[in-house]
C-alpha cells in the first residue's frame, strides 16, 4: 500500500512539474490560436485589458515625457505638442486595446493588421520564463526589427496577458 501511495505522490509530482515548466508555452499557443480563429470569449478569458492598457499607458506617458523634455530644450513648441499628445492618449490606447487589435497583434507582431494594402506577415513567438509565476512571449524578428514582448502573469493554474512591454524606437517612431 505505501509503495501504491508513493507511486501515485511521485506521479503527481512529475505531473505538477511537468505542467508548470509546459505551461507558458501552452497558453502562448492558445492565445494565438484563439487570435487566429478571432475567438473573442477566449481573448478576452486569457487577456487582462484594464492591466495592459494601464501598462501601455504608462510606458507611453514615460515616452513622451521624455520627448517632451528633449524637444522642448531646443523649440518650446514642440514640446508643448509633445505633451499635448499626451492627452489623446487614453482614448487611443483604449480604442486599440481590444480583443480585435490584440488578435492582429498576436498573429503579426503589430496592431496594424494591414502593410501597405497586403495583410501583414505572420510571426513566430519564443517564450522566456522570468519567473515562476511570469513569463514573456517575444516575437523572433526579421532584420534586428524591435517588436512589442508579451508579458503574462500567472493566474491560478492558467495565464493573462497583462502588459506589453514596447521597445523604445517603436514608441518614438509613432
């Protein structure tokens, strides 16, 4: 009976371990699946919106502070356009944070889903553990182009999407 017991404690264990170093990649490859089918309900189970617009608002405001006080040194107008910018911000971030745009996101790298007339090329993704209950999904990029890296948090015994984290000459070039 013990050795039952044993048997069945290392098991789960094995299984417990198993799952949480397969996990990431698992909720990586059913959110994009879910983006590809553009399954609404599921985006929406997997991804934590009021997390990640607060995310992207912050790093975006951090940005055009930035710009603000670099361009304003050399013409104050421009840094009061800078700034201006920044109050349009709520409401851009708000209308491209959507199920639809993180769908476009998910399968492309971008939010804009079309290039030049032609739908924008699919990406691949690689997830990197940072912890045990985060992760990053980064797309592999074409010519040392800079894409945004998908941040998620566990929760539970699954995963959100809770923040993006955009590289720098994505947000200066916007």
């Amino acid at each position: 009976m013990r050795k039952l017991i044993l048997g069945v404690a290392v098991l789960a264990l094995l299984l417990a371990a198993t799952w949480a170093v397969a996990s990431p990649w698992i909720a990586m490859d059913g959110l994009r699946d879910a983006a590809r089918e553009a399954d609404r309900g599921s985006l929406e189970e997997s991804i934590d919106f009021p997390a990640l617009r607060a995310s992207l608002k912050q790093q975006m405001r951090e940005q055009i502070a930035q710009e603000a006080a670099k361009r304003g040194e050399a013409n104050p107008m421009q840094g009061a356009g800078a700034l201006l910018a920044s109050g349009f911000l709520d409401g851009v971030v708000d209308s491209v944070i959507t199920p639809d745009g993180m769908a476009a996101l998910l399968v492309t790298g971008s939010l804009v889903p079309m290039r030049d007339g032609k739908p924008a090329k699919e990406i691949d993704w690689d997830v990197e553990r940072t912890g045990l209950n985060s992760f990053r999904a980064v797309p592999k990029g074409e010519n040392g182009k800079a894409y945004p890296a998908l941040v998620f948090t566990r929760s539970g015994l699954s995963w959100k999407l809770a923040a993006i984290d955009i590289p720098e000459p994505e947000l200066a070039s916007e």
